[in-house]
C-alpha cells in the first residue's frame, strides 16, 4: 500500500512567530518522525507540501483546485490519499474536493489538528494516525474527514468548536467509523450521480447571506448588488425568511428572475429544508429559490462554486444543487 499525503498548511504544522501561529519551515522534516512511524503499520507515504503554505482561512476555489491537482499528479502511484489541512475551511474544501474528484477510485482522508505537531498533548499524531489508518484501510471511499477518533463524510462535516479535540460534526448523517480496538464502521452511504471530467475550480460569484431578524429590503438589495450568480441563503428553521418585512421576497425575487440562483439552506446545525412547510418559506419556493435539503452551507457554497466553474447558469444549476453528485445530500424520495 502507497499513500501519497498532500501537506496545504494549517495549525497541524504551524509554529509561533511574533504575529501568531504561521504555517513553519521545512515540511519535510516537520512530519518525517510521525510518517516514518506510521509507514510500519501502512507501507510507504510519500509526502508533496504545496506551495505557498496556508493558513485555511486564506483558501480560495484556487487553492482547492491545487490540491486536486496534487492529488490527480501521484494518483499513478498511490493507493490512497491523505490531506492535512487547516481546521477553519477543512469542510468547504472537502466538499470542494468531493465533486471533483467522483472518477477518483481511490480515498482521499483529510485531517488537521487542533495544536501543532509536537506541543505537548496536540492532537496531531492521533489524528494523522487516524488518517492513514482510515486511508490504509480498504472500507474509507470518496472524500472523508478524520479528526477527533471519527471519520466523518467531508461533504457532510461542519467545524463544530473552534477549541475542542473533537471538533468537526456531521449533522445530517453518523459517523462513517469511529476509531477504537478495532475500528467500528458504519455501512457505507449512497455515492451520488458523479461528474465525469470535471473542469477546474475557479473563483465565481458566490454570495453567502445569513438572516437576522429585521434585516429589511432595502438592506438585502444592496447586498445583492451587484447581481451574484448564486447566493447562498441561510434562512431560519426549515427555509423560512420574514416574509412580512415589506419587499423582501421581492427583491430575491427580483435577483432569480435575472439569473441569480438562489439556494436555501438552514441555520440550523440539524437542518432540513422543507420550503413548503410554512407561508414564509413557500413564499421562497413560489420566487423560484431552490431547497437545499439537508445540505450544509458549507457543502452548497462548494457546489454552486463547482458548478459555476463547470459553467452551468440558471435553470441548469439550479437543477444540479438539489441532486446529490457525490453523496452532500439525501435527494431520495421522501429523503430530507
Ligand atoms: N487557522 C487555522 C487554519 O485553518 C486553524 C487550524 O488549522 O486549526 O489553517
């Protein structure tokens, strides 16, 4: 077994500087003693550290497109993939990296820490363990996130605490394993309808919008001004907004009927968009806006993202962000 680890920066290799923690020197030898470790329970690793080093805060579709790049360049010898990331975007970049990489037939496990390599009592070491563990273990498929003893779907995680060892959750769906003596995995989940050859990811106009209660009209229409392509809104419970705040449909209204996709996602952390299920959030659905089930925000802002960069517009894209492509939400019948 060969696995390739893809190093983009993150707290996991961090060290301090007179401004804060700063992605640190010399990679190679940051990882060499953890690697060296785990190469005698997995075979061998290989290990690229992309340049520059981020910090995840500072990732862009740019950045994520550097890692499929990586990914796609030692796919020839690799028989699984790790990625140690930043912890701040870890669950948009995993979604990003879900849609691409659907023809990929091999796991890619991307994991960061809380503290950097060796401080004392960082999670690191367990959790690039835990990675190639996962990696190594011919059961891991698709694009998943180790952190904390659990492999999580990456499509489906969101960085639930900013301090804690267990930091990512996957609201909408278990734990895909939870790491023990011996490891206990869930059956596997459904894959979604694919994309064969994707284009690359490219920065687009994406707009993520969370309401508050008395946001009013004229303050949404100049957030929406210029006219993104897509916006991502997260709305209150279900998909609803305030619908008796004068003109405020009107104006998402306004942004649909000139090509602005509007996709609705919940607040919150248990979400599942029902647009019909009251006035304020069919108003919505009758608008035009799209119900995003029970995807994250995260998860729809890497999908409006991926398919604007494959160039779909409108009725198309709009179509595509209520189907599941690699398994970011349940578009069963009857399903969220
Ligand atoms: N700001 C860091 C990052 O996302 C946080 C972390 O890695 O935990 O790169």
């Amino acid at each position: 077994m060969h696995i390739h680890v893809t190093y983009t920066g993150g707290t996991i290799g961090m060290v301090d500087s007179p401004r804060g923690l700063v992605p640190g020197a010399d990679p190679q030898g940051r990882f060499d003693t953890v690697l060296k470790e785990a190469e005698q329970r997995v075979g061998s690793i290989s290990l690229t550290a992309l340049s520059p080093l981020i910090d995840s805060s500072d990732a862009t579709p740019e950045s994520w497109q550097r890692i499929i790049d990586d990914l796609r360049a030692g796919a020839s010898d690799a028989d699984a993939f790790v990625v140690l990331h930043g912890t701040d975007t870890m669950a948009h970049t995993c979604a990003a990296l879900s849609y691409a990489l659907t023809g990929l037939d091999r796991p890619v496990v991307v994991t960061g820490s809380q503290l950097p390599l060796g401080v004392v009592g960082s999670d690191a070491a367990p959790n690039i363990a835990g990675a190639l563990h996962a990696a190594a273990s011919r059961r891991a498929q698709g694009v998943s996130l180790f952190f904390g003893h659990r492999l999580l779907a990456g499509n489906r995680a969101v960085k639930a605490s900013s301090w804690a060892f267990d930091a990512f959750d996957s609201p909408a769906v278990a734990p895909l394993a939870r790491a023990g003596a011996p490891w206990r995995w869930a059956p596997a989940p459904p894959r979604g309808a694919g994309w064969p050859d994707p284009r690359p990811y490219t920065r687009q106009d994406v707009v993520v919008i969370d309401l508050a209660p008395g946001i009013t009209a004229a303050r949404l229409e100049a957030m929406l001004t210029p006219r993104p392509d897509a916006v991502i809104l997260r709305a209150f419970g279900v998909g609803n907004i305030p619908d008796g705040e004068p003109g405020l449909t009107d104006v998402l209204a306004g942004a649909i009927g000139t090509g602005t996709t509007v996709v609705v996602t919940s607040q919150c952390h248990h979400g599942e968009v029902r647009l019909g299920r009251y006035a304020s959030g069919d108003a919505l659905a009758r608008a035009g806006a799209v119900g995003g089930a029970d995807m994250t925000p995260e998860a729809a802002y890497a999908k409006a993202v991926f398919l604007l960069s494959q160039g779909l517009r409108g009725a198309e894209l709009a179509a595509w962000m209520g189907r599941s492509i690699a398994g970011e939400l349940d578009d069963r019948p009857g399903g969220a």
